[in-house]
C-alpha cells in the first residue's frame, strides 16, 4: 500500500525493542491501538508492554476556527486512518495478520470522531477474525505510566486533558478510583480558551506555554477558585482572565501586544498552581507518596517541572510519561488493550461509542 502523506501531517517515534514476554499466554502478544476521539488519528502497535510503533495524524484543519469542529475532524479521521495504520505496522515491522487484538478508544470523546475509529476497529477485527477491545480514553491516558515504566501500587495519577481534569487512584492495573473531577470545565480547556482570547491559535496549551518561556508570571493575580475537597473548578478563573482582559482594553488598545508573554506566564502560572495544590491535598489526604501525571497538559514542562519537585519536596515517587504518551496517542491504547487481552475482556460487535463514558469507579 502506498503510504500519502499530505502536508507532512504524520509525527514518528522511533523504538527499541526490549519487549518482556511476562504473561500467561507464553507468547509475544501484538495489540493495535487505535485513537481517534477528537481532534487526532493516532494507530500503535504494541508487543506485550512494549511499544513497536506510535504514529500520530494531526489535524491542521482546526487551527483557523480557535477549537475542534466536529465535522471536520470526522472527515479527517477518515481521510487519515488508513495511512496511519498503514505507516504504522510499516514502522513497527509487524504484518498485519499478526496482530492479536485490536484496541479502539470507546470514549469519551466526540460522536463522529469515535465513531470512524470504532467502525474501522469492528471491520478489522471481522477481516482478520481477532478479537475486538474497548477502551476508556480516560483510563489509557492513566495507563499510558505504564509504557517504559514499572509503577508501584496505589498511586494518584492527575489526569489533565481538554476536556477533563481528574484525580484517581490506581490500586492495580484495572482498578480505578475517581476520587475528584472538575466541576465545569478542564484546564486544557481554559489554556485554549485563553489562548484564542489572546489571539493564540489552537491547540492553547502549547502556545500559552511558547510565550509563558519570556514571560513575568506574577504580572497578573488571578482568582484561585474555592472548591473542597479533590474536585476542581475552572470556569470562574476564565472569567476573570476575560475580564481582566476586556478591562485592560477599554483603556489601553494594545494591552495584548504589550503584555501577552506576561499573561501567558501569569495565566499558565495560576493553572499549574490550581493543580498542584489539589494533587498536594490528595497526597496528604491518602498518605500515597507515588505521584503520576497523564493527558495533553502533562506535556506542559514547566508542569512536569512542579511535578518532579515533589520528589524532593514530598518525598515522592514521580511518573511523568514521556511528551508523546501526554497528548492523545495510539500507545496508550495498545497498552490498555494489552492489559485486557491477558484478563481475555473483548468486546462484542454490536457495542457502540460512548461520547460521555464515565471512567470506571469500581472501588475493592
Ligand atoms: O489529552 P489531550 O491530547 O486530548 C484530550 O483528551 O483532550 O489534551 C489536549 C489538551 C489541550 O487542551 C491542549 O491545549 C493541552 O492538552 N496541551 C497543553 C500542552 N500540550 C497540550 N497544555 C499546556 N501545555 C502544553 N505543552
Ligand atoms: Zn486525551
């Protein structure tokens, strides 16, 4: 098959292969994983805990509209799917009848978008007659620790994505406890969402972090919200970031060009802030000293440079996945879907997206 690449859409990882056969099946187990629940096409293959291949589609389309739009990244996928998987048994150097299982991210996510990786998981695993494995997004960004890691249980992961913001506890591989959430919205969402207030282009996160490098973080005070517990909240702090911002406007026309780097330092400082004090009170709440961190904020250095602080600050043990298993990634799929196949949980032809799958709170 000949592999298109338009635009140079395709990012590449390269790997080793030191994959451990440690499972019951005693025999090397090659999962697929597919990912497709917003805005990136991404298609892995996995060799027992091992990552052959990870190849992510991105979709510049979005860029100019400041968010997804829905009907565009359907239409992307699909365009994009073939390609990517093609590129990735290429790069992983494994043929496609022999792969194991096939993985596909069930949700959440947007309908459209899950809907193209799910149709062309269920057409595969007819044609090549393996089994099909579903999977939560939420709980393959958590799992995503356990490529090129060995965590020790329980730990705390703090999910931070576009749409969600969570704190769990991982007593074992499947046994995910939500013990808080974001009450409105996520913080990937108020990186993005600030960054279009400033004329930044989306995805916001990446951006607001490019222009934070030069920035004065404590330029700016903004309101940290008040909310008990483990649950999270950042809707009043967009607020106020607007405000801030429209005030600033009325007097001063180019209150954005002179200040953005301060704003961005200052607004990814109050982020930050938000999350790591909610993850200290889980810390000490649960008295768990093994700390990790999953989703696209996670690829946020100045983050990931707090996080590593608790090490010495905390006495913690800290997980940080590697940038590419941060964002949205066929990995992290591969290895949930690997996990699954060893417990033998497939999953039948006629289950159907779940835009709003809530993670799995099963508590033992
Ligand atoms: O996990 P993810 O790739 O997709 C979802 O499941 O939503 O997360 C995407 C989010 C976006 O809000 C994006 O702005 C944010 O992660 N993000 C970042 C960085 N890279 C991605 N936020 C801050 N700093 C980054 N470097
Ligand atoms: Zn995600």
């Amino acid at each position: 098959m000949q592999i298109k690449n338009p635009n140079n859409i395709f990012r590449r990882f390269i790997f080793n292969d030191n994959s451990v056969m440690c499972n019951k099946f005693n025999k090397n187990i090659i999962i697929l994983g597919i990912e497709s629940s917003c805005d990136d096409t991404s298609i892995a293959v996995s060799k027992n805990n091992d990552i052959l291949s990870n190849i992510v589609a991105d979709q510049k389309v979005h860029k100019k509209y400041g968010g997804v739009v829905p009907e565009l990244a359907s239409r992307e996928h699909q365009k994009n799917i073939i390609p990517t998987l093609a590129l990735a048994l290429k790069e992983a150097q494994v043929k496609i009848n022999e792969i194991d299982g096939i993985a596909f991210t069930r949700g959440p996510g947007l309908m459209g978008s899950l809907l193209v990786g799910a149709s062309f998981a269920k057409s595969l695993s007819i044609a090549l007659s393996k089994p099909l494995i579903e999977i939560n997004h939420m709980e393959a960004h958590v799992l995503a620790n356990f490529i090129d890691h060995h965590p020790n249980f329980p730990f705390i992961c703090l999910t931070v994505s576009g749409g969600h913001t969570q704190l769990v506890l991982v007593k074992d591989v499947q046994t995910i406890q939500l013990l808080g959430e974001t009450l409105d919205d996520s913080a990937g969402e108020t990186f993005d969402k600030c960054a279009k207030l400033l004329g930044l282009n989306y995805p916001g996160g990446p951006e607001i972090e490019k222009e934070a490098i030069s920035g004065d973080e404590t330029k700016f005070k903004f309101t940290t919200p008040k909310v008990d517990g483990l649950n999270f909240s950042f809707s009043g702090l967009k607020t106020n970031i607007r405000r801030v911002i429209e005030n600033n406007l009325k007097t001063d026309e180019n209150f954005i060009s002179k200040y953005k780097k301060d704003l961005c330092a200052s607004i990814q400082y109050t982020i930050i802030h938000i999350l790591m004090e909610k993850l200290k009170i889980a810390i000490e709440t649960y008295n768990i000293k093994n700390i990790a961190i999953s989703g696209g904020v996670a690829a946020n250095e100045k983050f990931r440079s707090q996080i590593k602080l608790l090490e010495t600050q905390q006495n913690c043990r800290v997980l940080i996945p590697k940038k590419e298993y941060s964002t949205d990634n066929g990995a992290m799929i591969a290895i949930a879907g690997y996990y699954k196949y060893q417990s033998q949980q497939f999953t039948k032809l006629s289950t159907d997206v779940k835009p709003r799958y809530r993670l799995n709170t099963y508590i033992k």
